[in-house]
C-alpha cells in the first residue's frame, strides 16, 4: 500500500495516465490501479520501469523504492497466522510494523498492543464464543506476537487517547480489568508510550465517530494512513484530505483528554473503584 500510494504520487506529478504507465510495463491500466492500492504483487522490473517513467534518476531514491518492493513482496509473521486473521486486516499488520508513529483512539476496547492475555481473550470470546479452544488460543496468540513491536530495537512511538467508558467496561471481570489497567500503568513508564485518557465529564467530544488509528511512516514522502475498523472490514484512507480530516479530530481528543500526567492518577482511581 504505501509503495502504491509513492507510486501514484509520482505518476500524477508526471502527467502520466493508468493507461500509458500500464504499457510502459506491458500491462493494462487496471492493474496500474491494482498495484497503487496495493491490492496485487510488485516485480522489480516493472516497478523500475515505472520509476524510469516518472523521471526518478536519483541512484538513494531509485534503490530505497526497490527495496521497498522487495519487502512489499516478503510475507510477514503474520503470515502463519492465515486461517484466522481476516485478509482485511493483514494490510494493517504490515503498516503496523513499518510505522514510527502510531496514533489511536479507543472507544470501547483496550488498544491491541496494550492488552494483557486474559484481557485479549475475553475480547476474542466476545466474537468467537463457540470457536474451538485451540483457535481461540492462535488469536490470542495472535494479539499477543504483534505487541512485539514495542519491545523491539526500535519501536513506534504509540499515542494513545482511550475513553473512559474503554476502563469502566469490565470486560472479562473485575479480575481481568485490574491486570489490564495495571498493565497500563506499567506502559505508561515506556518511553515511548504516551496514554491520555478522555473522561465522562468531557461530555460529547471529537471522537464522536467511533474509534480509529493514524499511521505515520519514517519516510517522509510517504503518506499517513488512516484506519478504520469495521465488524467484518476495515477502511484504509490515504487522500490527504481525509487524513487532515482525522488528524484534526485527533488533535482537538488530544486537548480534551486528561493530559498525560494524569493518566496514572486515572488508573489508580479506577482501581480502588474496582476494589470497592
């Protein structure tokens, strides 16, 4: 997706149509709209060609683009996980893991990389109650493999805007909730993890339209993502006036939650509430 999405910036900024890149690599228009939504696999030739096309000579951009390609071409760990990870959301993944910054905003759940075991378990149950117990276990699994990202060398900063109705819901029980809001207040230490939560008495707010996540990547000509997860699909938006659309939505949640340094006085709260 984001190789697809360099790949049209850079045709339009050309004046090139589908059709005359699609026989610049003997193919057809659909299939230059294919791999710009990066619905389809890349070959390094074509996408060389393309470059070509499009006038990029420069020797750093040219081999960072292919290697691009070569690693859009690469399956990731996800991979193993197929027969039950939903094929909408396996894009998300990979933008997930190349991501240097991670926005999100969470209206119901505990973000994904943020829950505990017992706590993703619950919320799988929610959706997969009569599911075998072993396939419920690999989505667990699941959950639990991608919050490798934020223990590895070099994470993503993650930002997250939680609201308070995501704490008080008591998902799994009160047990559950208690390790999982204690696993927030050990995430709050993490460096690079940045937590606000919006509370009860802010009233109506800019998330009124649901949860969503923003995702911004270290290159810096590649564009933003925007998710959107719905019950059986997921929404990926990279025009540039969607994503200022969010990320205006996301700055003014950011103002109206708790800033940071109230977040552990938050959860501590919410904690003796659980004890009561």
């Amino acid at each position: 997706m984001l190789l697809g999405a360099h790949l049209r910036r850079l045709r339009e900024a050309q004046g090139v149509s589908r059709e005359d890149a699609g026989w610049e690599i003997r193919a057809s228009e659909s299939k230059i709209s294919r791999m710009e939504l990066g619905r389809v696999g890349f070959k390094e030739r074509d996408v060389a060609d393309l470059l070509t096309l499009y006038g990029v000579d420069d020797t750093e951009e040219r081999q960072r683009l292919l290697a691009l390609a070569q690693d859009a071409n690469t399956p990731g760990w996800w991979h193993r996980y197929g027969d039950v990870l939903p094929s909408w959301f396996q894009s998300y993944l990979g933008l997930e893991a190349a991501a240097a910054l991670i926005r999100s905003y969470e209206v119901q759940f505990i973000p994904g990389l943020l829950q505990t075991r017992d706590y993703a378990r619950a919320v799988v149950m929610l959706g997969h109650a009569r599911a075998p117990q072993e396939e419920i276990g690999r989505r667990v699994d699941l959950r639990m493999r991608r919050q490798q990202v934020l223990t590895r060398a070099e994470p993503p900063q993650l930002w997250a805007v939680l609201d308070e109705s995501a704490l008080r819901r008591p998902i799994g029980g009160p047990e559950v909730m208690r390790g999982q809001i204690e696993a927030l207040i050990d995430a709050t230490k993490m460096r690079h993890v940045r937590l606000q939560i919006v509370p009860f008495a802010a009233g109506g707010h800019a998330g009124a339209g649901g949860s969503f996540s923003i995702l911004r990547f270290p290159e810096r000509d590649l564009p933003d993502v925007v998710y959107i997860e719905h019950l059986t699909s997921a929404l990926y938006l990279d025009r540039r006036e969607d994503v200022e659309e969010y990320t205006v939505a996301m700055d003014t949640l950011c103002v109206e939650a708790d800033t940071p340094d109230r977040t552990v006085d938050i959860l501590t709260r919410i904690l003796r509430d659980l004890d009561a």
